[in-house]
C-alpha cells in the first residue's frame, strides 16, 4: 500500500467533487481536524467536529455489539441529503477520514 | 395507520430476503416490541442503536435545523445494520450486504 502523492490526492479529491449531485467532501485526520475541505471554513469547521464525534459514537457502537467487528462505512441519510463516511484506520497508511457530502439522490458513479 | 398483520407480513418479508440476518422494532422507550433475534441481542441492539440515532439525528439538524435525518447505514467488518427511524420508533434490520 502505498503514500498517494499530494497530486494525486487532489485528483482524487477533483474527480469526486464533480461527481454530479456531490456538495462537498472534507477529509479529518483522526483527531477529527480537519485538513482539506471543499467546503467554506465555518462549515468545514462544524461538521468535521459533529461528524467525528459521530463516527467514534458508530464506531463504540459497532464494537460493543461484537468486539472482533469493526466499522467500515456509515451513511447519514437525511431529507435534504446524505452523508458518507469512510473512516480511517489507525493502523494503515490511511489514518484520514473522508467525509462525503451529496444530495439525496442517487449517485450511480460513487463506489 | 397500518394494520397488525400488515406490520407483520412487512417484516416477514424483510426477514424472508436473502441476506438478512435479524430485525428489531423498537418503541420510544428504547424497548424492542418485535424482533427475530433473541431477546438479549434485541435488548442490546435496541439500546445502542437508538443511542447512536439520537446523535445522527441531533447531528443533522445541528448541521441545519430544517433537516431530518431518514436513515442510517452501519457499515461493519462482519454485516451492516440499517437503522430507519419513524415517529420515535426505530426500525432496526440487520443484513449481510451481497458481494
């Protein structure tokens, strides 16, 4: 597994962000700061920490129901839109959340 | 307002796809009113899980007070648990995602 290059994280980030009905993506570390978002500075700042905190609570929850599980994906469904959550994993290369922001459609493109 | 048995034969037919490993219905107290699991596992699933709705859905109406959360999807190592809220209530179905 290797270190994406900063160019090719930004690609990424770009390919995803024009992905039709995509609002935002915000992507924390795993204190849940955030260290790249496509979004303003106050949202950035909101979400990250109210999304973090959920994504531990997801987390908590998943592994008190069975300690061998783990989470690996949560999705917030609401009226206006949806939000996925990719998590990081402490013990790989990719420690970084990904927070995925999307209208409430379906998206048929984002795997 | 539904019927006794069409609440039944809904949750039968969940419970009849291919898949899915339990549902529990859960009332406003916390408490699951029917289930396919054992009654410890609803108990348990019944507790978390309409602790870990209450903070999605107090997430997105913090996020916009006009918003409301509609769904919530677990996604773990071993199944996924998805959580529909309605009315207090929760729906909770527990489901071995196909490849």
């Amino acid at each position: 597994m290797h270190h994406s290059s900063c160019a090719e994280v930004e690609e990424t980030l770009k390919r995803i962000q024009s992905q039709k009905g995509v609002q935002g993506i915000i992507i924390v570390n795993s204190e849940g700061i955030p260290i790249k978002s496509t979004l303003d500075n106050s949202s950035t700042v909101q979400y990250s920490a109210l999304l973090h905190q959920l994504l531990m609570k997801a987390r908590s929850t998943v592994r008190d129901i069975d300690p061998q599980n783990d989470l690996t994906f949560l999705r917030v469904r609401s009226k206006k839109n949806e939000i996925m959550i990719a998590p990081g994993h402490s013990a790989s290369l990719l420690t970084n959340t990904l927070l995925l922001f999307t209208l409430a459609e379906k998206l048929k493109n984002i795997s | 307002m539904a019927q006794l048995a069409d609440v039944e034969e809904t949750l039968k037919r969940i419970e009849a796809h291919k898949g899915v490993i339990g549902t529990v219905v859960v009332n406003a107290e916390g408490i699951p009113i029917r289930t396919s699991l054992d009654n410890s596992s609803a108990v348990q699933y019944a507790g978390l899980l309409q602790d870990l709705t209450m903070r999605a859905r107090s997430s997105v109406r913090d996020m916009d007070p006009q918003n409301d959360l509609t769904f919530l999807r677990i996604r773990s190592k071993k199944h996924e648990i998805m959580v529909s809220p309605e009315n207090n209530f929760l729906l909770i179905v527990i489901q071995n995602p196909c490849e």
